[in-house]
C-alpha cells in the first residue's frame, strides 16, 4: 500500500511539473474493408413538366437512361435537379418521370433553383430529407459529405463548424465532399472564391474528392489548394457535372488547373470508390467515354 501511494504522489508531482499532456494526434480510423462502390454524379437535370426535349436541352430521360445501364450503387444529384424552382408538383411530374427510377439510390444536395420555392421545400419533400440538408454518407469505404452551398439561404458558418468537427472525428483515408456550387469552374458562371472557407477546411483533413454542379458542362481539375495553386500532393480532385439534361453552357474563362472541359454532350460522372483510391470516367449520351483517370488517396 505505502508503494503504492507513493507512485500516486510521484505521477501527481510530474503533472504539476510537467502540465497537462497533450493528446495523441487523431489517427485515421480503422479501415474497413469494403468492395468498390460505383457511384453516379451529375446535377442539373430536369426541365419543367411539359418542356418537350431538343438536342441541346431538356435530356434529363436520356442522362436518367445511361445511369440506369451504369447499375450505380449510389447516385450523387449536384443540385438543380428540378427546373426553374424545384416545386414539388414539378418533381413529381418531370424529375420523377425520369431519374426517379433511381430515388432510392440517390443522395442529393439543394442548389440555388431549388429555393426558387420558399425554403427549397419541394426539394426537401421530395428527397424525404430535412432542412439545411447537410449530412455524410458512407458509401463503400468512404465519407461523403452533402453540402448545402446556398450560403444566403442558409447558416453556411455553423455548417463548416459541423464540417470542421466531424472531419477531426472520422480521419478516414478516402473522402470527398459534394455540393451545387463549383470552387472552381470555366464556365459561365465560373469559379466561386466564397466557397474557400469549405475548401481550406476539406484540404487541412485530407479530402480527396470534391464534386459540383451548377455550370452546364463536364470540367476536371487537378488537385487544388483553396487559393487556386495546383497541389499534387495534398490538392483535392474537383469536377464540375452539370450535364445532367437541362441545357449546356459556353466556356468563358480558363482557370489555373484545368485539365479537362467538354460541353457538347449531356453525361454522367461514373466513380469507382475503393479502399485506398478513386477512378472516374465521363459517359456521355450516345455512347462514349470523354475523360478518364485514377488516383490514390491522401
């Protein structure tokens, strides 16, 4: 007993001198092992009930075709699913007759025309989801995270807080992040420096993967840090997939870290999720594969 109390005294006594001790640096979680995962992404789809499609627009049944012969384990829908408000009669009647095939797959993110209806609440009846809407999704080895990028509509401040705090959570090997808004995009709408606070969160946890909507065209970047500097060992791999039918979009600039832009054809982001990598291919309508690659994880 004296023994003992006398280590007692010794451990208190190299605290007081010694202060606290700091934790252990977080670890990344146990991997667990999981088979690849084929995940669709596109966002930017359908036009509104009625809107008879042409070459050039509204081939949201075309894109919702060539997912389905893909057999995704996942949809990924880049916001603007529903045209011009995201109403949810709309939903119903033109989204719904086409990529609704896949709803019970699908993990969605709310885009500016989704809140052309008060709250985006058609969006949110539909999809079965409550508002603000950001969440994580685990598909296969991975952690998803859905963003809401509407940071006029929403708190986009309490959002990276959650962000920041369940990324230091979950330090997983593979993640990526998904909302309608691009940080970085040739096309008319261009690139979005409000979002850096997102990206400067993602890149300091080692998020591999970011994926956006928003301009009608397909567009790859290489990896990229939050200020617009190419990246190769830390950057995050980001695409812009808004082919999903509602129309395509000219190119109106040429950002640093373009490697990739096509906006002649409606398509579809496929995406192999495995354990320690990712691979991506573009599928357009009619047949073809545009762009390809593969990359390790952080």
């Amino acid at each position: 007993m004296a023994s003992s109390r006398l280590l007692v005294v010794l451990t208190l006594a190299a605290g007081l001198l010694l202060g606290p001790v700091a934790p252990a640096p977080a670890r990344p979680e146990t991997a667990r092992r999981a088979d690849p995962v084929t995940v669709v992404a596109v966002g930017d789809i359908a036009c509104e009930p009625g809107d008879k499609p042409t070459s050039d627009s509204c081939r949201q049944a075309a894109t919702a075709r060539l997912a389905a012969k893909v057999g995704p384990d996942a949809v990924l829908a880049l916001g603007d699913t529903q045209y011009e408000r995201g109403a949810f009669k709309a939903y119903q009647h033109s989204y719904d007759a086409s990529w609704g095939a896949l709803k019970d797959l699908t993990y969605a993110v709310p885009g500016n025309h989704e809140y052309g209806t008060a709250g985006a609440k058609g969006f949110y009846r539909y999809f079965g989801i409550g508002s603000p809407g950001y969440r994580v999704a685990t598909l296969g080895a991975w952690r998803v995270y859905l963003l809401n990028s509407n940071c006029d509509a929403i708190d986009c401040a309490a959002e990276r807080s959650w962000l920041e705090s369940d990324l230091a959570a979950h330090p997983v090997t593979c993640s990526a992040i998904a909302m309608h808004f691009p940080r970085y995009s040739s096309g008319q709408h261009g690139s979005d420096p409000g979002l850096k606070g997102f990206w400067r969160i993602a890149r300091r946890h080692g998020v591999d993967l970011a994926l956006a909507g928003h301009d009608h065209d397909y567009e790859r970047f290489a990896p990229m840090d939050a200020a617009g500097h190419v990246d190769k060992a830390r950057g995050i791999v980001s695409f812009v997939a808004g082919t999903g039918g509602r129309s395509l979009y000219s190119r109106d600039s040429h950002p640093r870290g373009s490697r990739y832009f096509a906006n002649d054809r409606f398509g579809v982001l496929v995406l192999t999720l495995a354990d320690t990598r990712m691979s991506w291919e573009f599928r357009a309508v009619g047949g073809g594969v545009r762009d390809a690659g593969s990359r390790a994880c952080h």
